[in-house]
C-alpha cells in the first residue's frame, strides 16, 4: 500500500490550500481530485483575507495578480431601508487606498486551477480523475482512503491525516461524527446563469460585486471579465417545483421583477453554450457539521460548513480552514504539539469565523423588512428563531459573540440594527468614509481573523506576536505555517 503523511479528498480551494502548506514543510502530500481541472464551480466572489493573506502564505499572490482577475473594491448594495444603492469598500476611506484593499472576481475554472497547480509546485502529488470512495479505520483512528481511479480501478492509500475537502457533496464527512445541521434560516434555492454584454459599476467601482434584493429575494451580478456576468437569484426553497420546469422563463421572470437587474441586463445576452451554456439550481447548501475532525481525520471547507452566498464568505472560510488544519497538522508532524492540542485549536478558531460570518450574514438579511414578501419574512429574525440560533451559539460555544445578558436573537436583531444604522450614516456622509461600518460590532468580528491572517503574510517575522484567540489558546508561528504555545511575556 503506498504511504503518504496526508492525503487530501479534493483538489478545491480547501483542498488545494491544505496539501501546498503541509507539502511546503517537506511531508508527504497526496490530493486525489475526482475530476479532471479546469472545472466549473460557483463561488467567484472573493474577500481580501483569501487574496492578500492565505494566497500570499500559498505563495502564489503574484500568479494571482497576473492572470487579469477583475479588481474587486468591495460591494454594492440595493438592499435594507435605503431606496439608492450603497456601497462597502474594502478600503477604509478613500483616502488610504492600500494596497490589500480589494480582492478579485474570479472564473472558479482559473482560480481552482492556479491553486492546485501551486500545490503541485509546492510537492504534492496530485491525481485527477480520482475519486475517494471510503476511508480506512484502525483502533478508532482514520488511517487512509480508498479510491477508485480514471480507469476504474480500487486503490488503497495510507496516511496519518485524511482531510476531507471534497465540498458540499462530500460522501466522507459523516465519518467524523456528529451530525450535518441544515440551517431553517438560511434555507433557499440558488438559480444562475451567466450573461454577455451586462452593464457595469461606474468606476471605480466597475469590478464590485452588486447585491440586489427584491420582493422573491435577492440577485447576485458579479463582473467576471469586461463582457461576461454571472448572474444569480436566491429565493425560497419552496419554489423549486416552480423552477424546476423551464429554468430559463424561472430566470427570466425573476430578471423581470428586479428592476435594477432588469435594467443591467437590458443589452446583454445569455450564454447558451459551454460551461456558462447552463442554467444551474443549487439548495440546501447552509449547514455545519456539528464536529470538525477525528484523530487522523479533519474537515476543511464546504464538507463541514458553509452560511450562505451572500459577503462572499465561502472560499474564504474553505481557504482559512484548510491553512488552520496545515497549521495543525504542522505541528503535530514537527512532534511540537499533541494532535488533540493541535485540532482542539483548529476546530475552536474555524467554528468562531464561521459562527462570526453566520450572526452577520442573520444581520445582513434582517436590514429587508418586507411584510408583503414570504422571502423576506421568513429571513425577519423572531422569537421564534431561538432554537436554531441557540442551538447555533451552542456550537460555537459563545465564542463568536459576548454578551450573556441578551438572548442570541436580540443580540442578533441589536447588531442588526447597528449596522443598518452605521450604512445609513455612511451613505449618508459625502467623505466616502468607511469608518462608522467598521465600527459596527458585525464587520469588525467578520474582518478580525482575516485581517491577522494578512498581517502574518505580509509582515513574517516582523509581525507583532500574536495573543491566543481563546484563554490558554495557541498562536500562530511568525512564518504562519504551525502553532506555537503561547508564553506571555
Ligand atoms: P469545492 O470548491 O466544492 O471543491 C471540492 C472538490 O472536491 C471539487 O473539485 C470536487 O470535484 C472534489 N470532490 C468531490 N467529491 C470527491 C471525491 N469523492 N473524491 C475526490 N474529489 C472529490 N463563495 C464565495 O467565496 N463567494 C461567492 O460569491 C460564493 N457564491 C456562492 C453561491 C452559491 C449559490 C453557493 C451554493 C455557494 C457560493 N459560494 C461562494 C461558496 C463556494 O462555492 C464554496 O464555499 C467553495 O467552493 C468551497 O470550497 P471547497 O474547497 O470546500 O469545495
């Protein structure tokens, strides 16, 4: 049977992240990919912590910068109270345009690539056309994976890690334990298309994401080159028999109800051909596993949790969560620090990022008060909501969040409120300054750990010491790459 010291299920940005980390230490690293690159995947809105933090740690920034990705600034919103749309930007205030306020829009096909050649790079080897069926056990730990090849043939391989990063399809993630926990709140159905000749942004905000909601809930429209636009509609899971049926006429009368997406789209054509030739449906994409790991075993991306497409939270979490488990896994390799120490750390900071964008994300969806639209009203944060969002602040063990004294949906509805007032008086001022959103509770926790993640990248050495996230946490290496004890000076 061949060895390895990891082997990773899925060449995605999880999966790609995790293997060039361990790989760049100098340990064994398999990726077994069941397709074959480049290949189609939703998901081309990213944040700036994935650009400038993990893809510089990646080594492969550079490669980024060159391959001509559209500049993304932040994103503009028709959504809450406001009638015109608003606008987030990366940067603070116009003023300060540094150099890692942006991140880009990206073709998945480019991006997954540009990732899992760099893993390559970096020493993993790398199989495509092969798909992991089933892992293997011994004395309660994961030791390995079965897989079958292109050709069809089984395989056996062994590793002291298994990391399952093969996404939301993940056929491995149940052998972890716990349980997936599909979130009520989150619950909607995707449909989109990609579109030739749309409208932009005025510049400079000509590469931004552009965020829409209306009455049956809210549009995506994300420049992915000068002529192509991948346009999407999030709307009520019930109305997938609807859709189901002729999803092009579905498409088009969404389209039709949103004004402002009507209007973007008014000279554009939809591609018919290709990979951007299909108009696709996704659901029940918004769960979390309610444990992230096993000895020998960790899950990185889609295959443990995601929130919702809204902020662009997903490769980022799948990238952030694949560098937490390199780090991990790092140390363990280095006999610096036990596994238990090592994936107690991993699963304590991903389960707080994720827990940080989910109350967010609630807040987000809250600033829509519609009481004529199911849609809207069924995202309105109520009394009602306490077992999910309870049950959601017992995973993360309260970590995302302080305040004891107030149940978690009035903290929810509070933060909400603060932040939808802080838009206000952003739009609301001519300097174009960001500084009331990023004082708002939610995006300063959503910017904290990618903004120490960029840091880390930029500066190494350089960098100020960190202090751990958690009481008697560990914190991170200069070069990024393992966990160290902490010991205060
Ligand atoms: P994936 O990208 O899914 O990669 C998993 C890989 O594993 C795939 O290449 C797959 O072929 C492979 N695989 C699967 N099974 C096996 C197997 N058995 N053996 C071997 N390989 C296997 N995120 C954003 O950041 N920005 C956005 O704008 C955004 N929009 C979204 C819109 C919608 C409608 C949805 C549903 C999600 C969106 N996301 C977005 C989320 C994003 O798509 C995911 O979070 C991200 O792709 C997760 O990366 P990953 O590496 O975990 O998994």
């Amino acid at each position: 049977m061949e060895e390895f010291d990891v082997v990773v299920a899925g060449g995605g940005p999880g999966g790609s992240t995790v293997a060039a980390l361990v790989a760049l230490q100098g340990h064994r690293v398999l990726v077994l990919e069941k397709e074959v690159f480049p290949r189609y995947q939703i998901g081309e809105s990213l944040l700036p912590s994935t650009v400038h933090g993990v893809c510089r740690l990646l080594g492969v920034a550079d490669e980024l910068a060159n391959a001509g990705f559209p500049v993304k600034r932040g994103g503009t919103f028709r959504w809450g109270a406001r009638p015109e749309p608003w606008t987030f930007s990366f940067a603070v205030s116009p003023r300060i345009t540094g150099s890692t306020s942006f991140a880009y829009q990206v073709e998945r096909s480019r991006f997954d690539e540009i990732l899992l050649n760099n893993a390559k790079r970096k020493g993993a080897v790398v199989r495509e056309g092969c798909t992991v069926t089933g892992v293997l056990e011994a004395e309660g730990r994961v030791t390995g994976v079965h897989y079958t090849d292109p050709g069809g043939d089984r395989h056996e391989v062994s590793a002291k890690f298994v990391i399952d990063a093969s996404g939301n399809k993940s056929r491995l993630y149940s052998t972890v334990g716990g349980t997936r926990n599909y979130s009520e709140f989150f619950r909607s159905l995707a449909l989109f298309g990609y579109f030739s000749g749309g409208k932009r942004l005025p510049a400079p905000y000509s590469g931004n994401i552009l965020s829409v909601a209306f009455d049956s809930g809210w549009f995506w429209y994300i420049p992915l080159s000068d002529t192509l636009t991948s346009v999407g509609a999030v709307v009520r899971r019930e109305d997938a028999e609807k859709i189901q049926g002729d999803q092009e006429k579905a498409l088009n009368a969404l389209i039709a109800e949103c004004p402002m997406i009507s209007d973007y789209l008014s000279g554009a054509q939809r591609i018919t051909a290709g990979k951007y030739g299909e108009i696709r449906v996704r659901k029940d994409y918004s769960y979390h596993q309610t444990v992230f790991w096993r000895p020998g075993m960790i899950l990185v991306g889609d295959a443990a949790c995601f929130v919702d497409p809204v902020f662009s939270s997903g490769v980022h979490l799948a990238t952030y969560s694949g560098l937490l488990a390199a780090r991990s896994i790092n140390s363990v390799l280095a006999g610096d620090v036990d596994e238990k120490t090592a994936l107690t750390e991993f699963e304590a900071r991903y389960r707080r990022e994720y827990g940080v964008f989910y109350e967010f994300l609630t807040s987000f969806y809250q600033m829509n008060v519609n009481e004529e639209s199911y849609f809207w009203q069924a995202k309105k944060v109520t009394n009602n909501q306490h077992t999910e969002i309870e049950s959601f602040v017992d995973l993360v063990g309260g970590v995302s969040s302080g305040e004891a004294a107030l149940t978690p949906s009035d903290r929810i509805l509070e933060r909400s409120a603060e932040f939808a007032e802080a838009v206000d008086r952003m739009a609301g001022a001519d300097d174009g300054s960001m500084v009331p959103l990023y004082k708002s509770h939610v995006i300063r926790q959503a910017m904290q750990e990618g903004g120490q993640v960029q840091m880390t990248a930029a500066l190494g050495e350089d960098a100020e010491p960190e202090t751990p996230l958690f009481p008697g946490g560990l914190v991170t290496s200069p070069d990024g790459m393992k966990w160290l004890p902490h010991h205060p000076a």
